[in-house]
C-alpha cells in the first residue's frame, strides 16, 4: 500500500476501487444477490407455504430495500467521502433485518443467510458492532411472533423454528463477543502499524533463511526499489556479512551491526530478532536507526575534551596519549623521539600589570607563534597548562629540538609583545629540550623528566634560553655536564 493510499485511509477517505471503501461496487452486489435469493425462496416456498409465510409483505419488503440501496449507491458514489449516506445504508439494512426475520418462520431462515453475507461484505468493520446485536434482536422478536402466531397452528413447526432463532440468537451474541476482540486487537495493530509506518526509524523484516526485504514502513521502502531488495542492496555491505547478521540472529536470539547505507553513507545501527508467524516463515524483525549525528556529537564531545578552549591547541591529555603513541612507534622503529617543554618568562607579573584578559590575549599569540614556527607535519605541539607548551618531535636528536628551541625564542622576539616588568622589556620564554632512543627498559616518563629538568635549568640560569638534556642519569653526573644554549 503506497503512502498516499494510506493517507486517505486514515483521514476517511477512500478510492471506489478500493475494497475496503464503504462505496466499493462489492457492497451492494452482496446486498443485490442476497435480495434475489430471498425472492428466489419466497417464489418456491409461496405454494406450501402460503397460509404460514406472508409472501406480500417479503415482496414488498424485498422491493422497497432493493429500490433503497440502488438509490442511495448512486449517491454514494456521487459522494465518496460523505459518511452520513454511509450510515443510512447501514440503517437500511438494519431495519429491513429487523422486520423480515420474525416474518420467516422456515428453518432454513433466508434473511439469517443475507445478514451473514452482509456481516461479512462489512469486513468485520465497526458496523459489524450493529449487524450482530440487529441479528440477535431480530431472532429473539421472531421467537415471540411465531410463538404467538404459528404454535396454535402447527406446534412442530414453530419448535423447530423457535430452535433454529434460537440458535441464530445464541450465534449472534457469540459472534458480537468474537468480534469485540476482533476489533480491538485491530484496532492495536492499526495503532502500532500507523506508529511504525510514521517512525523516522527504519523497521521491516528479513525473510529468513534469504536476506531478502519482506514488510517494510515508508521510511524503508524509501530505500527499496524493487520487490527484490536486500539487506546488501540496501546496505553498502557484502552478502557474506548480511547471511552472518542472519545466522547470528537466529542462534542468539540478537544480533546488532552498524552498516552505512548504500546510497547515503549514512550510519545505520540495526537490530535483529527472530519472529514466528503462523505462516511458517522464519523472518527477522528489524530495527534500524540512524546513529551519524551520535557519532557526530560523540566525536565533538571527543574532540573539545582533547582540546584548550583558551588556544584551540591540544590539552595535556591528548598531549599524553600522544607521548604514548609516538614512543612506541619509536622504539619499534629504532628512531630519537625528540620533547620540548617551554614556560613563558615572568608571565605573574604580567598578569598583574595587565589583567587576565590580557593574559589570555598573550597566552594565545604565545601559542600562534609555536604553532606557526612548526615546520614538519609530524610535530605536535599542546598546552601543557597555565603558562606552559610541549612540543612532541618525533625522530628528532639533541640537536635538532635545540634548533626547533632557537627558532621558537626568535620568532616570540620578532613578534614584540611589550612587558615592562621583564628585563628584556617584552615577553620572553624559557625551553627545556630532551631526546631519547626509546627502549623496553623505561617509558616516555623519563623524557618528560629530563625536558622538565632542563627547562627548571632554562628558568634558574637567567630564562630567554634553550637548555638541552642529555641522555644521562642525573645522580651520575653533576649540573656542569649539561649543555646551554642560547
């Protein structure tokens, strides 16, 4: 059923050629056929029948309904979408129920035969809440007619027709009972159908063992352009993994997998369940949601706690798993991992003089000057915090992040931040630089702790300097042995 055909349905409207329609041709060719076997029983039963059965009183009864529902099926189909002729039809039968029952005293009861078809031709609809109680009604005035009428005259005839009313009373009632919950669970899966078919969520079943696409909502059929899709059309995955999805599903009892979808690119997250129908196909229930915009949200959540919201440079836990990466991948490849620590000079008392916003301001050209002095892509600079950077050079000996140390204090000196409180009389910056061949033996610990040691150095010996740690152990070798620079 398409969307506009649905549509339609749930705001009351309906095509003539839809079989559910209250003007579809099918509702009064029943109508039509059920008045003709009336006539028919009428006319063959006149000659046995004529002092028991009032043959005039059906006639007209039968004319007068059919000349009814031809007319008001006229109006109907003139008026599609009016409900209000729709009810008098369905009022038209009722009462021509309600008056020809008590008139058939035969146990083959006709009119019991033209209110069945009816109540089917109704589909089980809500109308069946009349037909029944009318059925039940009618029986029960036509056990006391022909108690009153027939008993005197023929008193095994009226027992067997009271049985047979009887009967239809107890059908009726049974069949209103039947119908209710009919009904009612209808009404539920109506509900969940029109909630799953309105879901921005993708909801259909796999036919198993296949990974073809069996019912489907709008959102999936969107997707689908022939009654052959399959999850591997669908989805930009092969049919390998659609069969493991399956087979999983079946043997677990669930199974989840997140696959873009074909056309898209977007992440779908889905989630498979068996179900058992009465028909006797295995299918899968399937569940899928787009997860993109969580990945998205969960990436920038991510990101911002890698980051320093003051200078946009990585913070001082990205800066440690980036240690870690980076002395691992060289230990393996026998290749120097080069650190570099700096600390911007008498930054308090510039504090103090300026303010903090201005202190912000300094900390963030500070930061534009180390990341614009970077030259090799595989440098990483983060702010280690407050007043303080590390850069991270990988491949890189003594000599190479003494040089990086240098180019980083011209480039600050060439920008020409003023401050009065530093001996220079702008703002300046101390570094302390470290390589190590990384090994099995000790961890980027001992990096961090020389080009730590060396920019405490920097700072003690007059700052505005570069001081470079050796690959020493500090307790074996006194200050002397350090090299300075700058």
């Amino acid at each position: 059923m398409n969307d506009q055909k649905m549509q339609s349905i749930r705001a009351g409207r309906h095509s003539p050629r839809d079989v559910l329609a209250p003007q579809h041709f099918s509702r009064f060719v029943v109508r039509y056929l059920s008045a003709g076997a009336i006539l028919a029983y009428v006319a063959l039963a006149e000659s046995t029948l004529s002092g028991v059965l009032p043959t005039k009183l059906v006639f007209l009864l039968i004319a007068a309904y059919v000349a009814t529902v031809a007319i008001l099926s006229v109006a109907i189909r003139d008026n599609p979408e009016s409900t209000k002729l729709f009810k008098i039809l369905i009022g038209v039968d009722l009462v021509t129920l309600l008056v020809g029952l008590p008139s058939d005293p035969l146990i083959s009861c006709p009119s019991m035969a033209i209110l069945i078809l009816v109540v089917l031709d109704a589909g089980f609809r809500s109308e069946g809440r009349m037909y029944l109680p009318a059925l039940a009604l009618a029986s029960l005035t036509g056990l006391i007619v022909i108690g009153l009428r027939a008993w005197a005259v023929d008193p095994g005839f009226a027992s067997g027709a009271a049985w047979t009313l009887g009967f239809s009373t107890f059908i009726s009632l049974y069949g209103y009972s039947l119908l209710e919950g009919h009904l009612q669970l209808r009404q539920r899966l109506s509900v969940f159908s029109q909630l799953a078919d309105d879901s921005d969520d993708l909801i259909f079943t796999v036919l198993s063992p296949d990974t073809h696409i069996g019912e489907a909502n709008s959102a999936t059929r969107l997707l689908t352009h022939d009654s052959e899709s399959s999850l591997e059309s669908i989805f930009a995955v092969r049919k390998a993994q659609a069969n493991l999805l399956v087979d999983e599903a079946l043997r677990k009892g669930q199974a989840v997998r997140q696959w873009p979808l074909a056309h898209t690119g977007a992440l779908i997250e889905i989630k498979a369940r068996p179900m058992f129908t009465d028909d006797g196909l295995r299918r899968l229930a399937c569940t899928g949601r787009d997860i993109s915009s969580h990945h998205q949200r969960a990436d920038k959540l991510l990101e911002q706690s890698r980051s320093d919201s003051l200078t946009g440079l990585p913070n001082r836990r990205a800066f440690d798993e980036k240690l870690e990466l980076e002395w691992r991948r060289m230990r393996r490849e026998q290749t120097q991992l080069g650190l570099i620590m700096l600390d911007i000079d008498h930054f308090k008392k510039y504090n103090d003089r300026y303010g903090h916003p201005e202190g912000d301001r300094a900390i963030q050209d500070v930061a534009e000057v180390v990341r614009d002095t970077l030259r090799r892509a595989g440098d990483f600079v983060a702010r280690y915090g407050g007043e303080e950077f590390v850069i991270v050079s990988p491949m890189s000996s003594l000599a190479d992040v003494k040089a990086l140390g240098n180019r980083l204090l011209n480039a600050l000196a060439e920008k020409q931040i003023q401050h009065p409180d530093s001996p220079t009389g702008r703002l300046t910056m101390s570094v302390g630089a470290a390589s190590l061949l990384p090994t099995s033996e000790q961890g980027p610990e001992r990096l961090l702790e020389q080009a730590d040691s060396a920019l405490y150095d920097a700072k003690k010996n007059g700052r505005n300097r570069v001081v470079v740690a050796r690959e020493i152990d500090a307790d074996m070798f006194s200050e002397d042995d350090f090299q300075y620079g700058g």
